[in-house]
C-alpha cells in the first residue's frame, strides 16, 4: 500500500526574505575588541579645538618640519570635503549621507553618517602657500609646513671662558 | 582594484607587524537587502587591496585588514566575521574596495518556493 504523499513544501528553505525578527541576517562571532575609544583618547588633536557631530575621527600631528592633519573619512567624496585655512585657524568640513539604492532595505545601520565641522586653532605658525592636502583610501591627509621663524632652530652657545684675574 | 578572496585560506602577500601585538578594532558595517542580493559595506579607512584579507570557511566570511597608520600610534588591524545566511551564495561573493569602504555583495540563491510532487498510485 503507497504511503500517502507528505506535504513537503513547509520543510524547503523560504526562497522569499528572511524577516530580521527571526534572527540577525548576520550574527558576527567576533565583537570583542572595541580599541577604538582609547585610540581617540591617545590622539594628538590640536589643543584649542572645537569638533561639532560626525564620528569621524581627526587628529593633528607635529612632525617638527610640519604639522599634519589626519582624518579618517571614508566613502566622503572629494566635493563633500572642505579645508579652510585662515591664518591660524584650520577648518574641516566633511559630509557623509547613506545612499539607499531603490528598491534596497537597510538591514543593519553601524555606519556614521558624517556631518563634520571642526576648527582647530593651529599651535604653531604655518606657511600657508605650501600647505598641501591629499585624500587617499578615505584618510584625508593635510600637511601645513611650519613658517620659517616657527620652525626650531638650534641656538649656538658661545663659549665664556672665566678666568680669575690676576694680581 | 578587487581584493583577493580565497576559499579556505587567506591570502598573504605583504609582510606585516606580528598579529598577536597588533590591537583591533571593529569596524562598523551597513547590511542592505534587496530580491536578489545581500550588500555589506565596511568602513575601513587606510586600507588598500595589499592589506586586505577576505577568507570564507563553512558559512563564516572572515575580514581582516591592516591598517596604513604612520601618524595613528599605534597600527592597528581591523577586524570583523560573519555569519553567512544560507539564503546566499557565499561561493558568489563579490568584493569592491574604494575610498576606504569596503562593498561585499552576496547574491541570493535561487530557490524554487514549491514543487509538484508527483503521487504513485498503485
């Protein structure tokens, strides 16, 4: 006698979109390490600084011959960043907005979206015609040659022998 | 520039600090869905195609990535694994590293929602 046939349809995979309630689309093994917070702290950023929203991060180097300035801006488009130097005051703007293409779901939203404004007032005085800026990999790399007079010079010591008198 | 992806085993190619000292960070990801395909975008500033490694192993994408980090003290990887669903193809991965944002695209599988199922009869 043939068995009766089994309604099979319930045990293939569902072809149609797992629903995020059942589990996470993406369960990451590995969440553990979050050094980031303490590399911030351990940041040179310029001393007299005023940083308004983004998460992105900036920091300022000095390198004796220059200061540098570092951010980290991935995926920001060359238009969507502004450097401004105004005598002593540097200025970065960056912007960074999520792009759903249509018909997409966000699933999961860890990414920043960056609306970066930050002055720094620059420690040292800077030769503003050799300033340099370049952007590569989503690091936006600005280098401000020191002036001239700014730079350490080493200060020869002249040698005074002291000689007692003689009578 | 598309990164190398290896099944099984990672691919080396430049020579590296010691892992074991190197701290790591996590780093933030985008998951969008659509009908036909899964995208994860990862933030990964200072990172080029030479730093990148990109391993699958039983439904596991395993990321790792060595930070280019002159003025950062001290170098640091990022590092990040993922569950692959089984809605997707993980054998279909496609991989695109630009401006710091790594984009993993996975298609889905084509999966029939039903079958006719044939009854014997005697």
């Amino acid at each position: 006698m043939p068995v009766a046939a089994r309604d099979v349809t319930r045990a293939l995979p569902r072809a149609e979109r797992a629903v995020v309630e059942d589990t996470m689309l993406f369960s990451e093994m590995n969440d553990a390490f979050r050094m980031l917070d303490a590399l911030e702290r351990r940041l040179d950023a310029g001393r007299n600084e005023r940083a308004r929203g983004g998460a992105a991060r900036v920091g300022l180097r000095d390198d004796g011959e220059a200061l540098l300035l570092v951010a980290e801006l991935p995926g920001v488009r060359l238009d969507e960043v502004e450097v401004l130097l105004e005598t002593d005051v540097l200025t970065l703007r960056a912007s960074r907005r999520r792009s759903l293409p249509e018909g997409a779901r966000l699933v999961r939203a860890e990414r920043p979206e960056v609306q970066l404004v930050r002055q720094i007032e620059l420690p040292t005085r800077v030769d503003a015609d050799a300033v340099t800026a370049s952007m590569r990999d989503g690091v936006l790399q600005v280098r401000l040659p020191k002036a001239a007079e700014a730079r350490p010079r080493r200060i020869p010591i002249a040698h005074a022998s002291s000689e007692r008198p003689t009578n | 520039m598309q990164p190398r992806t290896n099944p099984e085993s990672p691919a080396r190619t430049a020579p590296r600090p010691s892992d074991d000292a190197t701290p790591v960070v996590t780093p933030p990801i985008d998951v969008l869905e659509t009908d036909d395909a899964l995208t994860v975008l990862i933030d990964v500033p200072g990172v080029d195609a030479d730093s990148l490694e990109l391993s699958v192993a039983r439904e596991k994408l395993e990321l790792t990535a060595h930070r280019r980090a002159p003025l950062f003290e001290p170098a640091y990887r990022y590092r990040r694994t993922f569950q692959i669903p089984r809605e997707v193809d993980a054998d279909g991965i496609d991989a695109k590293l630009e401006d710091g944002v790594l984009t993993l695209r996975f298609p889905k599988r084509v999966t029939p929602t039903s079958r006719s199922i044939r009854v014997r009869t005697s």
